[in-house]
C-alpha cells in the first residue's frame, strides 16, 4: 500500500476492540482480518457480551458485489439424549434486568446453553476471507486477555444491570469482581484463561473445540451440573453459508441477514416500507411519526405465523414483495399519517467489507473452567424460542434478531459502502433502521447518526430518548400513542457500530463511528 493512502476503518463496541482491529489492518490484513481480530478481542473488553462460548453472523460484501452470510450462530442441543433426559435437564433460572424506565427477563443456568457456533465461526471467515496468518490476527486478542482491558464508563451501568449474573458463580466473579465487588470504569478485566484458549484455537483452529479437549471439557462440566451440550452436538455442528436479503432502500442495494433469522428480514421490510414513504420529506413530528408507523406495521406484520414460516424457503420473498409492501403501505398512509450483544465491522481498501454480530446473550453464568470461556443463555431466550423453551429439537439453529447489514451505494462503487450492526435485542432492529435512515436519508456523517437520539416502540409503548424535540412526543401523544420519555439515553436503545467508505474523485474516504450508549469506538488507518 502506497504510503499516506488510507488502509481502511473497523468501529467495535470497546476502543480496545477497535484497536485490535486497526492494528491487524497496519499490518497488512483485510476488512475480514480485521473483524476476526476485534471480535476476538471484545471478549476481554465486552466479556459479559460476547465469548467463544457464542454465536453470530459475519455478512461479506466482496469487491465486485458477490455478498455471502456465514451463519455460525446456536444450536439447541441433546443429541445423543433421551427424551427422558432431556426433559430432566431443562430447568433454568430467572434474573430480571433491570433498565432505567423497563425490565427484561432473562433465564440462566447450565440448560439456558446453547451449542456455540462462535470458534467455528471465527475460523470460517478467516480461511475463506482473510489474508494474514491466523496466529497473527489473534495476537492483539491474546495480547489483550492477559495484560487486561481497561473498562469505560458506559460498562459500570452495563455490569450494574446483570450483577447478578456476573457474581452468581465463582468463575463469574473472578472474572468480573476478582476483589469481591463488580469492576468500575478505569479498571482492567483480566482473562489469562482466554489468553491460553485462544493461542490454541490460533495454532489448531477450531477442531479442539469440536471434537478435542476444549469439547470435552464443555460437556463434562454441563453433564455434571445439568447442561445439555453433549459431544455429539458439538461434531456436528457447521457454519452455514447464506444468501443474504437484498432489499432497495433510496436506491441503495441493503444486505443483511437472511431466514431463518428473523431480524434481517424484518429490518428489510421496514427499510421498504420507509422508501416508498420518503419520510425525511415530511415535517420534523410527522417524520417520526413515520418512523413509528413504520415499527407498529413491522410488528403487525411480525404476528401470528413469522416465526414459524421462518423454516418456508420461499417465505422471504413473498413476505418482501411488492404487494405484500402495498398492503402495508396502504395502512399506513390511511392512518395519522398524510408508526446482549455486540458488533464489529470494516472496510477495507480493497472495498472488502465486512459486518459481524455475535452474541452470549445475557450470559448463562457458567464459565468453563480453566478455559475462560462463557457460556450463552439463548435457550432460556423467550424472543428466540418462539414456540417455548427447549421446544425445538437437538441440532436445530435458533432464530436471532442479529442483523449485520451493508448498504451499497446506488453506482455500485466499490468504496460506497456503508456496513453497520447493533446490539440490543429487539431494539437492534430499529437501531440499524434509524442509524441507516440517518445516513442516507439525512445526509449525517456516521457518528453523529449513531449518536442521534432514537425511539424504540415496545408492547404498544414509545420508548423516546431525550433530544428529540417536544413537539414530536406531544404529536406523538394526541395520536392517541403511549409515550415514555427516557431521562437519559441508554443501552436499552441499541448498540450500533458503523464503518463507511466515500469515493471522492478518484480517492477513497473512510468514516466510522461507535455507539456511545456502549462506549463503542471507530478507527480509520
């Protein structure tokens, strides 16, 4: 690379996370070198977020246009377990988090694990995508997990609000309160454990922890205390290669996360929705208006069978169609109107981008020992067990509101490329949504379109962060709507990160930004 010609940008949910990104990128490493590093770091800086103990989705975006999603996202588990055993084994624990202005249950314990796509996963994307040797771009990872990663601020309340999963068991607390009291901002999370774990993944891939030591020492530990992870799950697990959902937004060719998962493809109906309404024409309250409509309709259209229709390959397209939108657009425009997780991306200057979402959940509160790995708690995951908890069979994947996304540019340049992820949930969704309305339909740089404030609607109710004008919640409320007006903004509304690239005549410019409601960070090299 010639010298002074920018290499690329990667954003992360912790600038140490970034930092490990940015630095496989001066080394000469790819957009998906990149990801694969920051990921691994995030499990020191966003520990209680993300492990080798999740799962996820990596969407790429080649240069020349050809995407693939690479699904290494959970599986419930039980092969080889009798009905009668797995009926035993399926108790788990509420913990009931707290947020600011609302509440959100969670269960936990050995049963709430899910088998992990996440070391399979990482390994994937690096063989197909990747450039640098694997030992290298897991070197900041590993560098990380044994010099520590300084906790910011935004962790305190984050760490506040699952205290009770990070002290509820002894391998918990040495990670998370080691003196007896949970870690505060400034402090370093140390894990020498996951340091030893991912030098192995890194000189063996990922065979150890599906058939080796590493799936040994998960299964006996969940046998003995009441798990469902069996040996047989683990071999049997693979990363699944998908063709992304493709929807037009403005003009622009959106990707994103395809079924059986059901955020992408809820996320690319509302981005239809929100094109042929061309909200960022309408005066200031009626634009959020749209965008509630909007939510409302998507949830609307979200009821009865989704979930379900989830496993139809044809479903998609019919739910994505012209008259499908038709109908729902119709609702809208005879209305008031004329309605834990973690993320890391980057492009690079190639015009490689990629988007990665992984997730533990909440956390299941086990962490395997000697190994530094946390187990997820996606089957106690209500939102994605739809039919009820451990009613799926062993081996099938879980639905997920995850939905790495990218957004090309309407010449299909390689370096107009917008790629961009949330946590939170089911508030991830309309994070990425408004985070891209922002950027393509306001004209805002990255980070201050994460920064703006955002509405969530939930169970009927406006969620509405402070700085969104008066008028738009006192318009809001003489439609007869529910609001609730947040004292601060918060986690609860999402975590996006979001890289860009800008041609700018003949060179190429990088953006990227991170979601300070999680104390997320960007890097241009």
């Amino acid at each position: 690379m010639t010298a002074g010609v920018p290499l690329g940008v990667v954003a992360g949910g912790h600038p140490a996370t970034a930092e490990a990104g940015a630095e496989v990128l001066r080394a000469g490493g790819n957009a998906a070198d990149a990801v694969v590093a920051a990921a691994a770091a995030a499990m020191t800086a966003e520990a209680c977020l993300t492990g080798l103990g999740a799962g996820g989705f990596a969407l790429v975006r080649e240069p020349g246009g050809s995407a693939e999603l690479l699904d290494f996202f959970v599986t419930a588990p039980g092969l080889g377990l009798s009905n009668r055993e797995r009926e035993a084994r399926s108790r788990v624990s509420s913990y009931e988090v707290p947020f600011r202005s609302t509440t959100q249950v969670f269960k936990v314990g050995p049963a709430s694990c899910a088998v992990p796509g996440m070391p399979l996963g990482l390994v994937c994307l690096h063989e197909r995508h990747g450039r640098l040797p694997l030992p290298e771009v897991l070197a900041p990872a590993i560098r990380l997990a044994r010099q520590g990663a300084i906790l910011v601020p935004q962790q305190d309340y984050l760490h506040e609000i699952l205290e009770g999963i990070l002290t509820g068991t002894s391998g918990m607390r040495a990670l998370f309160a080691p003196e007896g009291r949970l870690l505060l901002h400034g402090e370093r999370i140390h894990a020498p454990d996951l340091a030893q774990t991912l030098g192995i993944l890194a000189a063996h891939g990922a065979e150890p922890f599906v058939r080796g030591e590493y799936a040994r020492r998960i299964t006996e530990q969940l046998r003995e205390t009441g798990g469902l992870i069996t040996m047989d799950d683990l071999a049997a697990y693979d990363v699944v290669r998908r063709t992304p959902v493709e929807v037009r937004y403005r003009n622009r060719r959106v990707l994103t996360n395809p079924q059986p998962s059901s955020g992408g493809t809820l996320i690319a109906f509302s981005l239809s929705l929100l094109d042929r309404l061309a909200a960022a024409e309408l005066p200031h309250p009626q634009r959020f208006e749209a965008l509630v409509r909007v939510m409302e309709e998507t949830e609307i259209a979200r009821r009865g069978h989704f979930d379900i229709h989830l496993q139809d390959p044809d479903f998609t397209r019919g739910f994505l169609s012209s008259p499908n939108i038709d109908r729902y657009e119709s609702r809208i425009r005879h209305g008031s109107l004329l309605g834990n997780t973690t993320h890391v991306c980057a492009i690079d200057a190639d015009g490689l981008a990629v988007s990665m979402t992984s997730s533990c959940g909440s956390g299941s509160g086990v962490v395997v020992e000697g190994t530094g790995i946390i187990l997820n708690n996606m089957m106690g995951e209500e939102d994605l067990n739809p039919g009820g908890l451990f009613s799926l069979p062993p081996g099938e994947r879980l639905t997920s509101m995850m939905a790495p996304t990218i957004a090309c540019g309407p010449r299909e340049c390689e370096h107009d490329l917008v790629a961009l992820g949330s946590a939170g949930s089911e508030r991830l969704r309309s994070a990425i949504v408004q985070t891209l309305f922002n950027i393509v339909e306001g004209g805002l740089p990255v980070q201050p379109a994460i920064d703006a404030p955002r509405v969530h609607l939930d169970r009927g109710v406006v969620h509405l962060e402070p700085g969104i004008p008066e008028e738009v919640s006192a318009h809001l409320e003489a439609s007869g709507r529910m609001v609730r007006r947040w004292p601060t903004t918060d986690l609860y509304f999402g975590g996006v990160q979001a890289v860009a690239s800008i041609p700018d005549e003949g060179a190429v410019c990088f953006d990227g930004g991170g979601d300070p409601r999680r104390g997320g960070a960007a890097i241009v090299v």
